[in-house]
C-alpha cells in the first residue's frame, strides 16, 4: 500500500467506472489528499488504468481494498448501497462517503477547482499584463518599500528588480524629495489628505547612472487584507521633453547663433519693462547693425557669413552683463536689453564700448582676416518713451544716425534725429 503523507488524508476510491475516474482526475493533484488505491472487479474499467500510470494501488475486490487501505476515507461511486455497508462494517460508518453524499462533495470539489483555476488564470494575466505593460509599475507599501517592479521600470531606471525590491523608493529620487518622501507617505497616511493620488504629475527621477530623467507619474492607493499599497504608473518622457525643449528652442532662439530671437526678444522686453514701471527703475535698448558684414558675405559666401555671425554672437555675449539679453533681430542686426541700470548712469555707454571694442579684433575666417565695425542706437526708459514700440523705434532711429554720421560708434536717441 502507498503511504499517504502526514500533511494528506488518505483517500480510498471504490468503482473505476466514469465516476471513478472523474474523482481520480479531481483529486489527484490536490494536496490535501492523497488516493492510496481504487477498486472494480472490472480490470477494463477506465479508471483503473490512469491510476496503474499513476503508481496508484489497484484492487479487484472492495474488501481487500478496504482492508489493506484503512484508515482512510472511501469514497463509494459504485452506485451499489452494499457496498457502502461492506466499508462502514470495516472503516466505520464515518469513513465511507457514497450515493447522494458523493455527488455533493464532487460538485463541491469541482467549483473549489474551477474557482481557484480561474483565480490562478486571473493571476497569471495579471502578470502578463504587468510584465509586458509598455509603462513601468511599481508597488510600494505604506514605508516606501518597493514590493513590486516590471520590466519596463527597469528599463525607465536601469535597475534589475533584485537591486531595488525591499529597498525604498526614494532611492529613484533626487534631493529634496528623496529626503522627504517617507514624511509625504505619513502624512497622508495620518490625514489622508491627498496631493497626488490619482493625479498624473511630471516629475524628476533619478537613474541607476546617477542622470536625472523625466517621468509622469500616476499613483493609487490598494489595499490587499488588511495592508495598504500604493501603485505607481510610471512613463519615461525624457524624449518628449528633449523634442519639447528643442521646438521651443526653435519658437524662440536663432538657428545660427543660439541667441534669442525677435519673439524671445520683445517677450523679454515686455517683462523689463513691467518690472522698471513696478520698481522705478531705468531700462537701455541698444540696436546695432553691423559695419563692414557685406564684404563677407560677398567675399566668402554665406556660409562664412554665417559662421561670421556665430563669433560675433559669442563677443557680444562677453560685452554684456549675465543679467541682461542679447538677441538677434535679424540679417546683421542686433538688439540687447540692459536691465535696471538706474544705479550707474554709466553702464550703458561702458557695455556699448564693450561690444564696439570686441568687434574691434580681427576675425579669422578661412585663414582671412576681416575688420568689421557697428553702428550702434540707444533709448532709455523712461526718459525717452514708457511704451516698447516708441523705444525700439527710437534706439533704430538713433542707430542709423550712428551709421549716418561716420560708423563704429554709438549715439544715444535725440529727438532731432527724427526725419523732418
């Protein structure tokens, strides 16, 4: 006889027909049980040959069976009541199940089995679906302990799960919120007040290579018994962002030179002044137009006019202060904004010498030394106008009177320099 295991109740089958059978397919691989044997005089009966594959004892007489198989519980599906008696008379009328009996509990066994087959369908769906979901999830409990991570999040943070599982999420984090997370986790678990849950958020996340990347993020709450979890949705955006930064760059920055363009210009320009107009303050508009560009251009061609234009950029830039805009306005011309200058009555006539002096020095180009100049117009708010067309309208005029009266120097806006 196959001795039944300390954790399985040994279970003895009586008939090998079809209800035989269905309750060898049943039981066979439930742990809780363990079938010691079958019986059926009928050595063609079904049953009997999947439990010889089976290395199950096979009986031909009940008896025997009964005898060699106690303690156990039979299960009678004979259909013969005398064989129900046969077993009660040897194991004990508690021991034998048959008739109606047997019918229920096989019912009741098979929807246990259907159900838990559908819980573990349901379960190894649900890890499908985490496992190949294109955006990273991850499970954190109410400490910020990391209890579940997929695929994609390791592809989003370039950890494997074995490196962040049971460690806390804020090691995904830059300062200050790594600092921090564990007290938002207690606040909200204290007044369940909640700031980001159910909320998706676009925030800063920090790779196992120490780059930080952008992420969105959606987080819910889960309970699951008696312990509650938080999921994290998690989305890498970094591209987008990049293509994000790169279209604005081309909405506000010159193609060539990298500095701002009209649009950026005349955006800044609208803050300046509203913050000269709120503080009292003084505010210069220079325009130059460079001297001597088109001999470059026919010279060299565009391409060197170009580059051209990209040292000249990078020399303003050194005349100026951090503070202040330099912007291309367009062709060779260019405008700057000199914040707050209320303090120095000086600093707008000492950064145009900056920028006249910078131009100054030869520029190098396919080993040919060119000098150029510029010609430079200059309007004060508010001594001049309080609105941005008066003012960009008179640093031009003044530019050109600049230009008019010999090149390579600057002049401050006059009203006499208006045509008549």
């Amino acid at each position: 006889m196959t001795q039944a295991s300390s954790a399985a109740h040994p279970v003895l089958i009586l008939g090998g027909g079809r209800g035989g059978a269905a309750f060898l397919e049943l039981l066979r691989d439930e742990a809780l049980v363990q079938i010691i044997g079958i019986s059926d005089p009928d050595p063609a009966a079904p049953a009997l040959a999947t439990a010889k594959a089976l290395n199950i004892p096979v009986y031909s007489n009940a008896e025997v069976a009964l005898r060699a198989c106690r303690p156990c519980t039979a299960f009678n599906v004979t259909g013969d009541e005398s064989v129900s008696e046969l077993a009660a008379s040897i194991i004990g009328s508690c021991s034998i199940v048959g008739g109606s009996e047997a019918l229920l509990i096989w019912k009741i066994i098979s929807q246990l089995r259907d159900t838990r087959d559908e819980l573990q369908t349901n379960r190894l769906l649900t890890e499908s679906i985490v496992t190949h979901a294109m955006e990273g999830i991850i499970l954190i409990n109410t400490l910020g302990v990391i209890k579940a991570f997929n695929p994609a999040a390791e592809r989003i943070f370039g950890y494997r799960l074995e490196e962040v599982i049971e460690k806390n999420i804020s090691m995904l984090m830059p300062e200050p919120h790594q600092s921090e997370h564990d007290s938002y986790l207690q606040r909200y678990m204290q007044t369940k007040e909640a700031h980001v849950i159910g909320i998706e958020r676009e925030l800063i996340a920090r790779h196992k290579s120490g780059e930080l990347i952008h992420i969105s993020l959606s987080v819910n709450e889960m309970t699951s018994g008696n312990e509650h979890y938080f999921v994290g949705i998690v989305a890498d955006i970094s591209e987008r962002k990049r293509n994000e930064a790169a279209i604005l760059k081309l909405a506000h920055f010159d193609a060539n030179t990298g500095l701002p363009n009209r649009t950026l210009f005349f955006d800044r320009f609208t803050h300046a002044l509203a913050q000269a107009k709120r503080y009292d303050q003084q505010v210069a508009i220079l325009f130059l137009d460079l001297d001597g560009f088109k001999t470059v251009n026919d010279t060299l061609g565009h391409v060197a006019g170009d580059t051209l234009l990209q040292e000249v950029a990078a020399r303003l830039l050194k005349a100026i202060r951090e503070v202040d805009t330099v912007a291309r306005f367009g062709g060779d011309e260019f405008a700057f904004i000199l914040y707050d200058v209320t303090t120095d009555q000086h600093m707008t006539q000492v950064v145009a010498n900056r920028i006249l002096a910078g131009l100054a020095t030869p520029f190098i180009i396919d080993d040919i030394p060119f000098h150029i100049g510029g010609s430079i117009g200059i309007s004060l708010f508010p001594e001049n106008a309080t609105d941005m067309d008066a003012l960009i309208h008179q640093a031009d005029t003044a530019m050109y009177a600049a230009k008019n009266s010999g090149k390579n120097r600057y002049l401050f806006y006059k009203p006499d320099m208006e045509p008549e």
